[in-house]
C-alpha cells in the first residue's frame, strides 16, 4: 500500500499529537463541504484519509463528498462493480469504510459521490472482464449495449462514453449500485454526479445530438407511436429523455430512503450559461435544453434532499460573475422547501477571489438563504498565481487553511467551527413516501403505464405517475394517510390496491396488469 513520504506524513503527526488551542465558540449553522475526487490523493489510503480530515477540521469544514466511483469501479469493497484499478490503490483496501471511520471520529459527515453515467475515456478498455463497459459498452450486441449514442451510432463523447438512461438494462442497475452502499456503509448521504446526460461538442440550439441507443429509441417510439428517429431538439424527445434521468433519481432516491429514512440523497447539477430569471425560465437554461438535467423539478417534487449546483464561476471574468451571482440568486429562491448548496470552483479563482464569493452565497434575500457551499475540489482548491487551473505545488495542510484563517487582504469565511444545519425534511418528515411495480408478462408491458395514486375520502386529488422501463414506479410528499394505487382507466380486479403511508417512510405497491 502506498504511504505518504516526509512532509504530508509529518503533519499528519505533528497535528495529531500537538496540544490544540480551546475552541471558539461555534458559528450558526451551514453546510461547510469539500468535494474529494478519486483522481488524485484523498481517501485511496490510511494516510491519505488521516490528513484530509485534518485538514478539513482545521479550515471548520463538516461534510466530505467522497468519489467512490469514478467511471464503472469502486474505491470500496463491499460493491457490486470492480475495484478501482490505479497504481496508487490496493484493491484490497477499503477506502469508504476507512473515511468513514476517520471523519466520524472527528465529526465530520461522509457522503458517498457517485458518478452515475459516464463509464471509460478514450483510453485502453478496463483491465477486468466485469467492468461495465466490458460487458455492455461499444463490443456488446443488441439490447446488452447500454452507452448512450449520437444519431449516427457514435459513443465516445467530450466527456467519455457514457450509459444511456433510457435505456432498460441502466433503469436497472444503477439504483442497485446506489442501494448497495447504503445498505453496506454506515453513510450520512448519497450523492449523484453526472447525473444527465452528456454534453457534445458545439451546440444545437434548443436539444443535443445524444440519447439514441436503438432500445432507447424503440421505448420512444413505443411509448408515443412515432416511427422515424426524431431531430436533437425535437420537443417531445427532449421531454422523455429528462423524464428517463428522473426515472433513476426517484428510484435510488426512495431505494434509500426506505433502507435509510434518514439519509441525505443529494446532487452535483448543471448552472451554466446565462441564469433563469423565473420558473419558466429554467426550461430554456443550459440543463434542461444541453443534458436534459431538470434538476429543478427534482426539488419540487422532493426526490431530492439537496442540490449542489457547481457554480464553477472565475471571479475575474466580469460576463461569468454576473451570471454567478443571478445563477446564485435563482438558487436562493428556487428551493422548494428542500436545501441548496452552493458548488465553488475553487480551482478557477485565487483564495481571495473564492472567499468573496463565499460572502455573496450568505447572504439572506426577503428571508431566502442558501444551506452553504461545497468546494471543487481537495486536489486542486485555489488557481494558479497566474490564472490558471492547476495550483502550485502546496503544503501539505496549508491548501485549505484560507478558508479559516484568511488571507492577508480578507479575513477568512469560517473562523469557527460550525454545526451542520438540521434538515426537517430529513429529520423530522411530515410526509411519506410510495414506490410500487407494475407487474406484467413482459417488461415492455410494463414500460410508460400510467399509474393513479388517490387518497381514500372525499375531495382528495388524484395524482398520476409512469412507470420506468422496469415497471417501477413513485412518488414523494404524500400526506400521511390510506391511499388507493390502480392502473390508470381500468378496474379489472389486481388492478389496484390500497397502502398506508405514513410519514418518512416508504410505502410499498404491487399492481397486476393482466390486460397487457
């Protein structure tokens, strides 16, 4: 296993055994995170972990979004994909459980990032044969190729190739690689990247040229009885390709709750381009219209406890801070009664420039505030002296400490150490929750069915959901209360049935559908 040479280790020491002066009493609460990619050090060691939660604790931060999976592998052992395969990690380290110890040691959250979608770059295939992209990416035939594709067929994007979430076989087996860690690992959150999508080269203006794996495509066409294959900013595929990335987020997100109900499930979203004025605006911003991301809705619908947009602005660029701070804005009073947290790319700006923006996010507008910020990221958190995008080599401890300590021309965001702000959602939920199946001979026959949720009593509104490719289906925010499920314009016996839901907890529905 690798270990950490002179300086890093020594800190790690000297800190760890060195008297610590008396607390501060603590700031109000806020949301304080550091995101910690899997692409350079953080958590793929002991060490590694021991000196990143040092250096949380002294900057006052208090939850970590650890990456977990990069493209398809994991840095845990108790998964379902195979390990990360890098020189600097031994598969036969556990890296989440070992962060997990450490942070809680020291009273910080762990929140296991996920990257939903992308699966290889443009690189050697992975080494093992149980890699996703190995068994369902560009050598698989029919329905076992899973990778999202341009209309002519093509699979590697700017971004790598990614899977398609539209696709039946991804509906699938995405929600079980998210269970998995909540079952396995003492977890406070869950969190989504790549949750979209991918973007393309150029732009389209309304649409993108992605989301046309033949059985994606097929289920479109099933489900709307078109034929043909339909143009990037067609407005009725931009529509059923969101609905598809909704799909998985409810899934995964009432799977944990029901393991977990007092899990946070979170996401890092889409905030580029020029920012959205009101509601309607959103529909035409870059997340709805470049990656089909409706992250917004996300929050309405409560199947999402926070949203992370990253809000990777460079302070000395004058068109890109204005539209930082109206993105910042509309987050503040778009949230749904759920929490937003500020993502900073603290990689485009100095620590001055990332401090500034630190004090713009906390600011309170007609009662509205943000939760807090996250920032991107561990390995790389200030610019460099000239600008650009990799920071100079740092010591060991030093990298973070501007957040609290300052720098000589601003004083420092987080003097005191502060307590993470309590979520009544979370904590105390006044609504349940429901996730049901429709069970049919075929998965086909369960696709796209539309399902009735009614609470028994007079005067009570009927809401209407569709099922995902596998039959699942669901819904968040229910009242407390006796509910009838059925399958919507029928009444053949099996059809329906009648749940309790009770508040924070997931309700369970079975629905036989003999006629399809």
């Amino acid at each position: 296993m690798r270990r950490l040479a002179g300086p890093g280790l020594l800190l790690v020491a000297l800190l760890a055994t060195s008297p610590l002066p008396a607390a501060p009493p603590a700031d109000p609460p806020e949301i304080r995170a550091l995101w910690v990619d899997a692409f350079g050090p953080g958590i793929r060691s002991t060490e590694e972990a021991e000196e990143l939660v040092l250096e949380a604790k002294r900057a006052n931060l208090n939850l970590l979004f650890v990456q977990v999976r990069r493209r398809g592998d994991a840095l845990y052992t108790r998964g379902v994909e195979p390990p990360l395969d890098v020189p600097a990690y031994d598969p036969r380290f556990d890296a989440l459980e070992n962060v997990i110890r450490v942070a809680h040691r020291e009273g910080l959250e762990v929140h296991a990032w996920v990257n939903a979608m992308p699966v290889w770059r443009n690189e050697p295939p992975p080494c093992d044969a149980r890699h996703v992209f190995n068994r369902h990416g560009p050598s698989a035939t029919g329905d076992e190729m899973w990778l999202t594709t341009a209309p002519d067929g093509a699979t590697l994007f700017p971004v790598g190739t990614f899977l398609d979430p539209g696709h039946p076989g991804v509906q699938e087996y995405l929600p079980r690689v998210y269970a998995n860690l909540v079952r396995e690992y003492d977890l406070d959150g869950i969190h989504f990247d790549y949750i979209r999508y991918p973007e393309t080269e150029g732009s389209t203006g309304r649409g993108s040229a992605v989301g046309y794996n033949p059985a994606a495509l097929a289920r479109f066409r099933k489900a709307t009885g078109r034929t043909g294959t339909p143009e990037p900013g067609d407005e009725e595929w931009m529509t059923w390709r969101r609905r598809q990335v909704s799909h998985v987020v409810r899934r995964v997100f009432l799977e944990a709750k029901a393991l977990k109900p007092r899990i946070v499930v979170s996401a890092s979203v889409i905030p580029w381009g020029a920012p959205p004025t009101d509601e309607t605006d959103f529909a035409d911003a870059a997340p709805m219209q470049r990656v089909f991301q409706d992250w917004h809705a996300w929050l309405e619908e409560g199947i999402l406890d926070l949203a992370v947009p990253m809000n990777y602005a460079r302070e000395t660029d004058d068109r890109v801070r204005t539209w930082f701070d109206g993105w910042v804005g509309w987050e503040r009073r778009h949230q749904h009664g759920r929490g937003t947290v500020v993502g900073l790319g603290g990689y485009r700006n100095s620590p001055d420039a990332t401090l500034a923006q630190i004090s713009r996010v906390r600011r309170v507008e007609g009662g509205d505030r943000l939760a807090g910020v996250s920032l991107f990221s561990y390995r790389v958190p200030v610019a460099g002296p000239d600008g650009s995008e990799s920071a100079p080599p740092a010591f060991a401890g030093e990298r973070l400490f501007f957040l609290s300590a300052g720098t000589p021309d601003s004083p420092g965001a987080f003097a005191s150490a502060a307590p993470l702000p309590r979520l009544p959602w979370v904590a105390a939920p006044e609504h349940g929750f429901l996730a049901g199946t429709v069970l049919a001979a075929s998965r086909e026959e369960a696709d796209d069915v539309e399902v009735e949720i009614r609470r028994t009593g007079l005067f009570r509104k009927t809401r209407r959901v569709r099922t995902d490719a596998t039959g699942f289906f669901g819904v968040a925010r229910l009242a407390p209360g006796r509910y009838r499920v059925r399958l919507a314009g029928t009444e053949t016996a099996g059809t329906e049935t009648f749940v309790e839901v009770t508040a924070g907890t997931v309700a369970r529905a079975a629905l036989a559908d003999p006629a399809r």
